[in-house]
C-alpha cells in the first residue's frame, strides 16, 4: 500500500472495517471522502460488498500476498494487539489451529466462514479472483517489478505513476509500515509447517 501511495500521491483514510460494506456506508464515503487523492485499505472478502456499486464508483486493486507471508503476519500481528478480538497464540502451530470463525475479528471482515486461517486466507482470495473490472496484482509483483506493477494500477486509476517508480522506506510512512522485509517468513516457518499450511488451505 504505501508503494500506490507514494507513486500516485494518495493519502490513507481509515480501514473499512464493519460487518459488512454496504450501498448506504459506501454512499457515506463516496460522499463525505471520496477524492481522487485518497486510498482505502479493506480486508473484507468480495461477498462482503454490493460489488457492482463498488466497482461503478472505484478503481478497485486487489493485492494476493503468499499464503505462508499472510500466516506468519497475522500471527504476529495477532499477537501484539491489544485487542481481545484477536486470538494470543504463543506458538505458530497453535496460530494455524486457530478457528478465526470463533473470534469477533473475522465477523468484521468474513461473510463465508473457514474453520482455519489457511483456509480463510483460501476463501478471500477466491472471492476476489473472478469479480471482472478489478485490478489484480500478487505481493510479490509489487516488490519484483515495481514499474510493470505501477503501470497496470495506472490503468485502473486513469492517471501515471512517478517516474522513475519510487521505492517507499520507513521514513516515507504513507500507510502503516511494519517490520517490511520480503520473504522474512522463510525464517521462520518449517518445511512441516509449510506442509500444514498448504493442507489446511486446500
């Protein structure tokens, strides 16, 4: 997020995070926010939204990051919010046996139910993937090819990125910047865990 940010000149507002995304809420932000200069970030599946409405009044970009990324990211993130809503796994084998179906935090975000985060990993990417006239991309597109990346989210927004394609750093600090580091998850997670991952996903 802070790379469209920083090439496009965007600014962050809040996250969308209610049950789900309707006409009236997204009518509120039409009305009261919706510029060209702002960015909103959502983690809410497809089923979430009145699609077509959404689509009719925003360039709509979904990003897929790597499974194993997602997992080792939720869990400590998780684990360093303060917040009840979310599960306090002290392990990440106890992380992926997690229910996300019997915390408050997915009813923000989840219209169809998964018994296991994989698995709801698995159902928000499906959601997105077959809706026509939104903007797909992959984590790994961004940080790979950053110019090819931008140049197709140029597309969807109806205006050009920086050029040359600037690379935001901790200082930049469009959006919320965490630890940051691609593929950090390679440290951490085991060829077994990878394993268990893949098979609670499927």
């Amino acid at each position: 997020m802070n790379l469209i940010a920083l090439n496009f000149g965007l600014a962050q507002r809040e996250r969308l995070n209610m049950p789900r995304v309707g006409t009236k809420e997204l009518e509120y932000y039409i009305e009261s926010t919706h510029r060209p200069e702002l960015i909103r970030k959502s983690h809410h599946q497809a089923e979430a939204f009145p699609i077509q409405f959404l689509l009719d009044n925003y360039a709509v970009i979904y990003v897929k990051r790597d499974l194993c990324a997602v997992m080792v990211s939720c869990w400590h993130y998780f684990l360093n919010n303060g917040s009840p809503e979310f599960p306090k796994c002290k392990t990440f084998d106890e992380f992926l046996a997690v229910d996300p179906s019997a915390w408050a935090f997915d009813d923000h975000y989840s219209v169809i139910k998964s018994k296991s985060m994989p698995e709801r990993w698995r159902r928000h990417v499906e959601s997105w993937s077959d809706v026509e006239g939104v903007t797909q991309l992959s984590f790994s597109d961004m940080i790979n090819a950053p110019e090819t990346a931008m140049l197709r989210i140029g597309i969807a927004l109806g205006r050009s990125p920086l050029n040359p394609v600037q690379i935001p750093t901790r200082g930049d600090n469009c959006i919320c910047f965490r630890k940051g580091i691609y593929e950090a998850w390679k440290e951490e997670v085991t060829i077994r865990q990878q394993r268990k991952i893949e098979r609670l996903a499927a």
